[in-house]
C-alpha cells in the first residue's frame, strides 16, 4: 500500500539555475543531487515539509525524443503548466522578503476567495501562487 506522494517533478530548463532559483530566493534546501553518466537527479525540499521533494529535470532522453523535449521546454517558459501552490503565514510579508530577493512576481498581493494571493513564475516558467493560509 502506498504511503503517499514523495516526489513531483517540474521540468527545469537549466537544472543549476533552477537549484539558485529555489534554494537561495524561495529558502528551500538540497534533498538530493545525484549524478549518474548524462542523467541528474536533483530534489529541494521545503524547509517545513521534510516528507515532500519537488524534483528539478530536465525534459531529455532518455524518457524523452528530442522533438518532444523541445516541445515540453517550450511550453514551460510560457507558462502554460498548472501552477503549484505555496502556502504562506502573511502573503504581503512573503512578497516583500521573496520580491526583496529577486523574486520576480507576475500578480502583486491581492484579496480574494477570503484569503490573499500572489504569483510568481520560476526561471524556466513554472507557475506559482502564493497564498496566505486562511484563519481555521
């Protein structure tokens, strides 16, 4: 029986730049960085969330034909890839420290659905909202 999701991945298009991004401007850390011939598997996890990794991989072979990676990259710096979500205490704080880091966002704080989001999109185009965890 399966214990639940450890791994998702997003397709990075340069998976150093990709570490920089979400280690030093989002405080996430190295779970793993393995190398194996022309393949790395590399993982960060939120600081909060140590059972949970969000994997950084290329769009390559071996998984992938060369015409279909092209495409997949091509899609991800658009943006066209559902956005993942981040949670956050007070949503105008984290966007003044995140911004204040080189954290370039494409929506500035906002009130809605009685609660407070932001977006902001990775260096490879990956989607992110960021939303203020709601009063319980």
């Amino acid at each position: 029986m399966a214990q639940g999701v450890g791994v998702v991945g997003l397709y990075v298009r340069d998976q150093d730049e990709a570490l920089a991004f979400y280690v030093d401007k989002l405080g996430f850390r190295v779970h793993t960085d393995a190398k194996g011939g022309n393949y790395r598997w590399l993982t960060v996890q939120h600081p909060e969330q140590p059972s949970f990794q969000l994997g950084l991989f290329l769009p390559e072979s071996p998984f992938l034909d060369a015409a279909t990676a092209q495409t997949l990259r091509e899609v991800v710096a658009k943006g066209a890839m559902p956005p993942l979500v981040l949670i956050v205490a007070d949503c105008r704080v984290a966007y003044a420290e995140l911004a204040a880091r080189g954290v370039e966002f494409t929506q500035a704080p906002v009130e809605r659905f009685g609660s407070v989001d932001a977006g902001f999109r990775d260096p490879s185009g990956n989607g992110w909202k960021m939303i203020e965890e709601r009063a319980r």
